[in-house]
C-alpha cells in the first residue's frame, strides 16, 4: 500500500476519526463517511483516560481538548447494583 492510496473509514466516532488523522498524516487520501447528518449530545459526557487521551495528543487535539474539557480531580465509577466502588 503507497501512500497515494485512498482509505475510506466508516464512522465518524471517536475511532474512525482518530483512524483518519493518523492515516491522513501518514499521507493516505482519506474520507470519512458517517450515517448520520449531525451529531448531538446523548450523554452527560465522555470521560476520556490517559490511554485513550494520548493518541489525540499526537494528532495534535491537546489545546482543543483542553480548551473544551475539564479535568477531574478524581472520578469514581460505582456498579449499578449494588452501587459497589469498582475503581476511582
Ligand atoms: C451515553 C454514553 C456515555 C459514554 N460515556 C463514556 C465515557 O465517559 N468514557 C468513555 O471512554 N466512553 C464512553 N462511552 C463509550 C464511548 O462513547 C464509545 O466507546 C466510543 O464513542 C466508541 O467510539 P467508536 O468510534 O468505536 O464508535 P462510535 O462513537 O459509536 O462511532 C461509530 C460511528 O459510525 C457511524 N456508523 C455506523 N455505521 C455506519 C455506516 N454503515 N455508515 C456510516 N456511518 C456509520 C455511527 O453513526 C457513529 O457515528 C459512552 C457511550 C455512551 C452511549
């Protein structure tokens, strides 16, 4: 596969458009398809980890993420049931 080659990536999520900014930046013709016509809030947020959070650093996000997020002092996440602490 040479560079020139082109890369179609379905999904414009968190995987696809990382997928892309790598393959782009590695000199790939990259397009993105995604099926919906818009994105919108679905959730109270995403809390993104340290492993999950690097690879965006690279591609360079690190000001925007930054800029549009917080970081949390800590974060405890609990079971449903029986509202057991399974990690913080
Ligand atoms: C309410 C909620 C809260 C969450 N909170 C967290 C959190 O706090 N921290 C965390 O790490 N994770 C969280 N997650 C999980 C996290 O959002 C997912 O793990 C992550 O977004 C998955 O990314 P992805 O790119 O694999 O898939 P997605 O984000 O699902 O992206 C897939 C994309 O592909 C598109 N697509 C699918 N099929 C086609 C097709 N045939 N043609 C074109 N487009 C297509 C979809 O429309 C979608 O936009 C949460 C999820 C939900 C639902």
């Amino acid at each position: 596969m040479n560079s020139a080659t082109r890369v179609a990536v379905i999904g414009a999520g968190l995987g696809g458009l990382t997928a892309a900014g790598y393959l782009q930046r590695a000199g790939f013709l990259v397009t993105v398809y995604e099926q919906t016509a818009g994105f919108a809030r679905i959730g109270a947020g995403i809390v993104m980890g340290a492993n999950a959070v690097r690879p965006l650093m690279h591609l360079g996000l690190g000001p925007a993420l930054v800029a549009a997020g917080i970081k949390p002092d800590s974060f405890l996440s609990r079971s449903w049931t029986p509202a057991r602490r399974c990690m913080n």
